[in-house]
C-alpha cells in the first residue's frame, strides 16, 4: 500500500514537473532584420498599453524598426535625465507584478524616449496648417482655434509617422514565428 501511494506521489509530482516546462518562459514572436522580438518584451508592451499579444508584436516591431534609424542620428540621444523621467514614467503605468525586470522596463524607456527625441527633431518641424483654415473672432474664439490648431498638427504629425512606420517596414524583413502547439 505505501509503495503504491509512493509510486502515485512520484507519478504526481512528474506530472506537475512536466507540466510547469511546458510553460515558456521566453520564446521568439517574430524576427526584424535577424533582431528577434521576444515574448518577456511583448508581455511588457501588454501590460503598458493594455493592447492584445498581436497588437503588442506588431508595436514592437514598429518600435525597433524606428528605433533603428533613431540611433544613428547622435542628436536623439535623451540625456541621463530624459531617460530617467521616461523610466519613471514607464514604471508609473505598470503595478508591481507587472514590473518585475526593471532594467527590462528601463531599456524599452530608453529606446522610446530616443525615438520620441528622433520624432521632435525629424517631424515637428515639418508639421504645418493653413492658418486660413481657422477662424477666429474673439478672446474665446482664440482659443478655441488654438485647440484647433494643436489637434491638426497632431493630426499632421500623426499621419507623418504612419507614413514613416509604412516606409520602414516595407524595406525591413519581418517574420511572424508561429506559435507552438499549446500557447
């Protein structure tokens, strides 16, 4: 009777053991230009946007694509202190359980704030509106065009970087890896 109830127990804890190694702990999602996307990455990116896993890779893939040809330009390199604010920023999104890799949370603060830095230099300037478009005819008028205005120049700068996103990845070497039989 024990050695069966050993046997059963032994069975059991094999089982569990198998079972936990089934879970991966880190894998590869997809592969930009030979640079792999990883899961603990795209778990990260999740839990900061609160997006789905698809919506997450395709981010970040997005995000190494720009972050590429933001490195080569030295002016967006953000100071200690850019960084810093962006790490605090990025670790003020996410709960506890959610930020157990600070130099994990502290890279991808760094690559944004890079690219948001490569964004001010290379785009702004750029985004431009007719001021005839906006009317105004008084002090709450006024205003209220400038609230206009900020909105289409947001609309601008946004439609610059979607173009930009669309130029890099028509070049770039993008691989999805398929997920394996039970994920």
């Amino acid at each position: 009777m024990r050695s069966e109830l050993l046997a059963a127990s032994i069975a059991a804890a094999a089982a569990v053991a198998a079972a936990a190694e089934a879970v991966p702990v880190e894998r590869i999602l997809a592969v930009v230009d030979d640079r792999p996307v990883l899961l603990s990455e795209v778990r990260l990116v999740e839990a900061l946007r609160g997006i789905d896993r698809a919506a997450a890779v395709d981010a970040l893939i997005d995000e190494q694509l720009m972050y590429r040809q933001a490195a080569r330009l030295p002016q967006s390199t953000p100071t200690p202190e850019e960084e810093e604010a962006a790490f605090q920023s990025v670790l003020a999104r996410l709960s506890a359980d959610e930020a157990p890799d600070r130099e994990a949370i502290r890279d991808l603060a760094r690559r944004q704030a890079r690219i948001l830095k490569y964004v001010d230099f290379r785009f702004r300037p750029l985004a431009r509106i007719d001021p005839d478009s906006v009317s105004v005819a008084g002090p709450a008028e006024g205003e209220a065009a400038a609230d206009q205005l900020r909105r289409r120049s947001a609309e601008d700068l946004d439609q610059r970087l979607e173009e930009w996103v669309a130029e890099l990845r028509a070049v770039a070497q993008i691989r999805y890896v398929p997920p394996s039989e039970g994920e």
